[in-house]
C-alpha cells in the first residue's frame, strides 16, 4: 500500500511536543531540543509556532517550556471520547490469534468482575458465558481486580470468599488472609494474575488489568485454555502478548509511557 503523503514539517515539529508530554516537567530549551534530535534554533522556530497555537507554553522567569492550554483541551477532549470496552475489542480477534487460545474482558459490575465480550478459540470448549460474575480469589479476572481495585471496594467480598474456601487445600487456592495478600501482591508486582486449576480443573489462565489516565483499572483483558496445552509460565506467549496489550490500551487511554 503506497503511504499517503503528508507534511513533514508538521511530524517533525511534533516531536518537540512528544518530548514534553514524556517529560516529568518543564525543559530548557537546549535539553528539548537535543531530546527532540534537532538543533536549538531549528526548534526554536518550532516552538514560537506552537507558542502561538496555545500548544506549547514558556515561563518568563526560568525560561523552560512546557505543555500549553491548547494541549491540556485537545488531550482532555481525545480522553472523553474513548471507550475502553470498545478499543479493547476491537483487538481481541488478533489477540486470539496471536495466543492460540480464549480471550475475554471483564469489567467491574454491580456484583463484581463481569464478563462482557469472549472470543473463543476454534479449538476451545464452551467455560464462561457473557455476564458471569469471577470469583475473587479462584480466577485470574478475580485476582486482577482484587489487586488493582481501592481496598475497601474489594475487602467485604475477599472476607466472604477465604470463609468459603477455609477448608480447600490446593496449590493456587489462597485460604487464609496472610496468603491472599501475599498472593495480590505479587500480581500487583507483575502486573498479571495467572491461576492454574484454581476455577475449574485442567483450565489455567492469566488476566491484565487496563487503567485510564487517572491510574484507575477500567477493565481486565484475559486469555484461558487447557492446562494441557496452555503455557502457564509467567514469559509465555500468552502471559507476555496479554500484558503488551494491556500496557498498549492503558497507554491509549492516556496512562504515561514510562521514559527509557
């Protein structure tokens, strides 16, 4: 496909504005430019543009640039009009086919972690249905959720769950509150929940949570299959495809990229 063409002044100068937006603060001129890859005085000229666009804002008194009005309206304005559930399925289908396996998404519902899309692998055999509230602590959706949702929202149903399972003794079952915590905190530190015969026997599967730009978890993408051809290990195909698509959504969804 021949790529159409465009205004290369427009891409380049862009550039200065990508650096701020990843930049913890106000940049000096000298410190963006080379950032940007280009001279001082070639973003200079960039910058008295953008200056008058209301996108690019200078301090009088230290000199630096950073983001201006015109930027906070079009960034706020792009975030209302995004809609996790739809972006998220829009890349389920090639999702699937890149893991081999079910995908699915979840959302927080009235009752807890809901499912509300599935796209079952060819090859799968029928395990949830649309609408099905996860449990907390025996599903990767639940241990998603239980681990990125305030504390308070999560602790009554966790109380209600361990009670239940006092008397379970299996591997990936936490049954007391020490090991449930323990079992959240390390989900929270790979940033994917994974269960392994938890939910239902010779089934495994991961979940990653998606967060919009104000750092709270909108929805949980995952991915499910037989334990005997599912690749349970935490830098699989399925784990690790999961988590870049995650990562990939939240970012869309105006989450900073972290800085190299």
């Amino acid at each position: 496909m021949k790529e159409r063409a465009g205004i290369q002044s427009v891409e380049v100068g862009f550039a200065l504005l990508q650096v701020l937006a990843q930049s913890e603060g106000a940049l000096m001129l000298r410190d963006l430019a080379a950032s940007a890859g280009m001279s001082a005085a070639k973003a200079h000229r960039y910058l008295v543009s953008f200056q008058r666009l209301g996108l690019v804002h200078q301090d009088q008194g230290s000199t630096r640039y950073d983001l201006g009005p015109a930027a906070l309206q079009l960034g706020l304005a792009a975030l209302t009009r995004l809609d996790p559930v739809k972006l998220a399925r829009e890349r389920m289908a090639p999702l699937m086919a890149e893991i081999g396996h079910t995908v699915a998404l979840a959302v927080w519902g009235n009752l807890g972690p809901t499912i509300v899309h599935w796209q079952e692998s060819p090859h799968a055999m029928t395990i949830l249905r649309l609408g099905d509230v996860m449990p907390l602590l025996t599903s990767a959706t639940g241990r998603c959720f239980a681990a990125f949702m305030p504390h308070d929202l999560i602790a009554p149903m966790l109380k209600t769950e361990l009670t239940r399972l006092q008397k379970i003794k299996h591997h990936d079952v936490p049954n007391t509150l020490t090991a449930a915590k323990a079992m959240l905190d390390e989900v929270r530190q790979r940033g994917l929940a994974r269960v392994t015969d938890a939910l239902l026997p010779g089934v495994a599967g991961f979940s990653a949570p998606v967060f919009d730009s104000d750092a709270h978890m909108v929805l949980a993408m995952v991915s499910l299959g037989p334990t005997s051809s599912f690749d349970v290990s935490w830098t699989g195909a399925p784990a690790q495809a999961l988590r870049q698509a995650a990562q990939q959504l939240s970012s869309e969804l105006g989450v900073p990229k972290p800085i190299a």
